[in-house]
C-alpha cells in the first residue's frame, strides 16, 4: 500500500503528466510565455534539421496554432483561385486583386505529437463579404479553446464553435467586419481581431467601417449575452482578460480610446484618451501587476503601463498626475507586433527589426537592437529565450535579460506571419504552407 501510495505522488507531482496548452492568441493569459519545458535554440526545417513533424495546410492565414492537451487546431482559407494575391512584406496599402471568387474557411485538428490531420471541417464557403490587404488573408484570427469547445472567428464569414471530435456545435453570422485605413471607408484589410474565452462566454472585438462592437456569446449555445457599441475607428487588436485584486477587466486596444469593461456584463469600467490612433494591432499585455499598452500609426508612438482596478475616465490631463499610470514612454512603441514581458523586462518588436528591452516596472530603456529583417507575428518566449519568427522565413532566438545576445537564426524557408505557439518543448510555427513542429539540435 506504500508503494502504491507513493507511485500516485509522483504521478500526481510530475510535470510532464500535465500536458502544456496554449489555448489562445498569445497563449496563457495571453502572456506570450510557455514556462516548464526546455525549448529549441537551434533547428533548420529546410534540412528537416530538428522538425518533429511538418503538416501542410492549404489555402492562406495568419491565424496563430492554438493548443489544449494532444490537439493544435489551425484555421484557414482556401481560394479557388490557385495564385491568390499576397505580398508576406508588402509595406504599402493594397487590397488584394481577384480575390472575388469561391473561398473554402476550414478548421483543422493536428495530432500534437505526429501533425496528422484527425479532422478538418469547412465552416462556409462563398465569395468573401469583405475585402483584404495584398499582405493580409481571409483567415487572420486566432482560435480560442477551453479544452472541451474550440472557437473560430471566420471574419466575416462568421464566428463557429465545434467540440474536439469536429462537430459544429453553433454559428453566428456577426455581419461584414472590414477594418481598413482609418479615414478611408473604401479600403478594407482583412479582420484579425481574435476570440478570447473567459469562463462561459466567447468575447469578440470588431472595430472597422461598418460596425464597431464588443461583444459576449454563450460557450454552449452561442446565444449573445451582451453587445456594446463602439464608436471606435478601424483597429486589429485582440482583447485581454486581466485578473487584480478580486476583479476582472477586459482590456481593449483602440484608436481613440483604451477601454476596461467587466468581462461578464460589457460594462465599462475606464476609458482613456489615446488621440485618435489611426492604427492599433497589438494586444493588452498584463504582468507585475500592471497593464501594458502599445501601438498605434505612426510607428514609435508612446506606450503606456495601467494600474488596475481603475473607473471612470482616467485619460491625462495638462498639469495633473495620473494615478493610474506607472509609467509612460513618448516613443518605442511597435506598430503591429505585440509586446511581450518576461522576467523584469518588456519586450518590444518593430517591423523593421528592432528589438527594445525596457526595465518593465519603470519603463527604463535597457537596449535597443536591430535583427536583418522584418516581422508582423509577435515575439513569445519560454526557458529564458526569446522566438522572434520574422517575414523572410527565419526565427531568431535571443537570450532573455538585460544583455541583448542572439543565440541562433533557424530558417523555416517560408515566410512566417502568423506568432507562434508552445506547448511542451515544442515551438509550433504557423508558415506560409505548412505547420512545423520543432525541438531542436541543442
């Protein structure tokens, strides 16, 4: 009876008896970070060098993979036409020609350990409601899942659940969601506004020129608990859920205001004044008991570190202190990736490939360095390192702290828009064909 007592201890203590989930964009709380495991620094998937498996995956996203126990869950969108305008580096404001035909919007489910496809299922096909950049696809959200349902957010061709054998379990037509340039109603870029889930509800961000709105559907039926209107001007950006001191905040990132809203009711809780942004992609960031919150058009705007459990209207005003602001920087900001904290410093990416270190608590610059090359997915980390995967197909591995040191450049051999995903010594990168497993020569 010892022995057998003892043996379920260890099972019950052991780490690698819990599978490691990455259940959103971002991954856990949206943080960016996968502690727990030892992860990859060098690997060459054009060698098959350190690739556990490679899956390909027709059609366009920049959807991230998302993760829960043996389970990656990939979405895509497949034109009819087999050479669809799309330009990885594309620095201008293009929509994509051609465009106009049949597209098939799938879910796929991926054996985590193999990459073997368990099931695919086509959520709608039709000619796309809304046009996209040259640089963007028909499929840019990230899935959310809490282990038993999986959620994807089709644009607008409609948010879907399914449970994990690949039944539909509901739908929602949410209407056309066309963000594009801020002043010009004409231009429309692709939706990328990801789904978070927060206890039984499923929350939606969808800024653009024909809706503006947040809202709240049930898990299980899919049925809208709430909707509040906006009055935002077009942004990409994926809410956060931050949990202080009791409460729950939904933290969203927008043009003309950042906003805190109880994640149950749609309430709003705060607001402050960001000046009419013209662009905001990056995602609200929590850790060390702050709220990061960054981007916006033009690139290297300022950046700003909340305190929680804020009400009201708590925007700057001339001469007075802001209790609810640590601190502030006048410039750093990155213009589409998210930033990213780990250990006692943020992290932030630029397109053009500088990468910043900034003290997190106090917002000091530790170093700025320039990567040869540019990026459009969000940097995460995990096992002291930083996975930076950049448009020209090639992940830099930096070492985490105050001393910037590049470890590795790895080659994928396909442009990487799309944030990674880790979940067991594993870093699942979103390609531009394919789906990789890596874990590495070292």
């Amino acid at each position: 009876m010892k022995r057998l007592l003892s043996f379920c201890l260890l099972l019950s203590c052991a780490p690698a008896a819990v599978a490691q989930n990455w259940p959103q964009f971002r991954g856990p709380r949206a943080s960016g970070v996968a502690e727990g495991r030892r992860t990859p620094v060098t690997w060459d998937a054009t060698k098959s060098s350190g690739v556990v498996w490679k899956t390909p995956i027709p059609g366009l996203s920049h959807a991230s993979p998302v993760v829960w126990g043996e389970r990656v869950f990939v979405v895509s969108a497949e034109s009819s036409n087999p050479n669809p305008t799309y330009v990885p580096k594309d620095r201008g404001i293009g929509l994509a020609r051609g465009d106009e035909v049949k597209h098939a919007w799938r879910i796929y489910a991926l054996d985590r350990k193999t990459g073997r496809v368990v099931w695919q299922q086509t959520a709608h096909e039709g000619v796309p409601r809304a046009r996209r950049h040259i640089k963007a696809t028909q499929a840019n959200a990230t899935p959310a899942t809490d282990g038993r349902t999986v959620v994807a957010l089709m644009g607008s061709e409609g948010l879907y659940a399914y449970d994990f054998s690949g039944k539909l379990l509901w739908k929602r037509d949410l209407g056309v969601l066309n963000p594009g340039l801020w002043d010009d109603k004409d231009s429309s870029w692709g939706h990328g506004s990801s789904p978070v889930i927060h206890k039984n509800l499923v929350i939606v961000q969808a800024d653009g020129h024909s809706q503006s709105f947040i809202a709240a559907y049930d898990l299980k039926t899919g049925r809208q608990a709430w909707r509040v209107e906006r009055g935002e001007i077009t942004s990409w950006s994926t809410p956060t859920v931050v949990e202080s001191g009791g409460r729950a905040e939904l933290v969203t990132n927008g043009g003309r205001f950042i906003r805190g809203y109880d994640p149950q009711t749609g309430k709003e809780l705060w607001r402050f004044g960001d000046n009419d942004t013209q662009v905001k992609q990056q995602a609200p960031v929590a850790a060390h008991g702050l709220v990061y919150v960054a981007g916006g058009y033009p690139p290297g705007r300022g950046f700003y570190a909340f305190r929680p459990g804020a009400s009201g209207d708590i925007s700057d005003k001339p001469g007075e202190p802001n209790a609810h602001l640590a601190w502030k920087a006048d410039k750093g900001s990155p213009y589409t990736t998210t930033p990213i904290v780990y250990g006692e410093h943020l992290y932030t990416l630029s397109d053009a490939g500088v990468l910043s270190a900034f003290e997190a608590k106090t917002g000091r610059l530790v170093y700025q360095e320039r990567l040869p090359s540019s990026f459009s997915a969000s940097p995460v980390a995990a096992d002291g390192k930083l996975y930076l995967s950049s448009e020209d197909g090639d992940v830099f591995v930096v070492r985490a702290g105050p001393k910037f040191e590049l470890l590795a450049t790895n080659s994928v051999g396909e442009p990487l828009m799309a944030t990674p995903a880790i979940s067991d010594g594993l870093l699942i990168l979103r390609a531009h064909k394919h789906v990789y497993a890596v874990a590495g020569g070292k």
